[in-house]
C-alpha cells in the first residue's frame, strides 16, 4: 500500500508523466483514495499549467544578487559539515 509520504516522492515524477505503468497506477489508486494527496496533485498541476503561460521576467539585479550571496553560503556550509 502507498503512503502518503510515497506519493509525495514520486509527485514531480507523476506531474511529469515519467513513472512507469505499475508505480503510474499505485498513483492514481491513491489520489483516488486519499483527498488530499488528490488535493496536492491537481493544486500542483494547475500551479504549473499558470506558470508555463506566463512571460518569464527578470529577478531585479538586488535581489538575484542576495539570492546568489544566500545560495553560496549555503554550499560553502554544506562542503565545510562534509569536511568535519
């Protein structure tokens, strides 16, 4: 039986289409099954149709900046616990 906690790992897969017929109908069997993993999915897919409609825009320069600074420490973190 899928868990809630299996759906959710396989989610991206699914919405993409990419899993293969047995785990595409464990899926389905349970959003079927379960409303709010159903609730997940179609709230996901509908997230996805909007965006891929829209016009792709720029982050302001200040912000991608802060974003970079914030992603760069975050990796400098993660290689310095691997080290310890």
């Amino acid at each position: 039986m899928l868990t809630c906690k299996d759906f959710l790992k396989e989610l991206s897969d699914y919405l993409d289409e990419n899993v293969d017929k047995e785990v595409l109908a464990k899926l389905e069997r349970h959003i079927t099954e379960c409303p709010n993993c159903w609730v997940i999915a179609d709230t996901t897919r509908k997230t996805i149709r909007v965006y891929k409609g829209m016009d792709p825009h720029p982050l302001p320069i200040d912000v991608e900046s802060r974003l970079m600074r914030a992603l760069e420490k975050k990796i400098a973190a993660g290689k310095s616990e691997r080290t310890t």
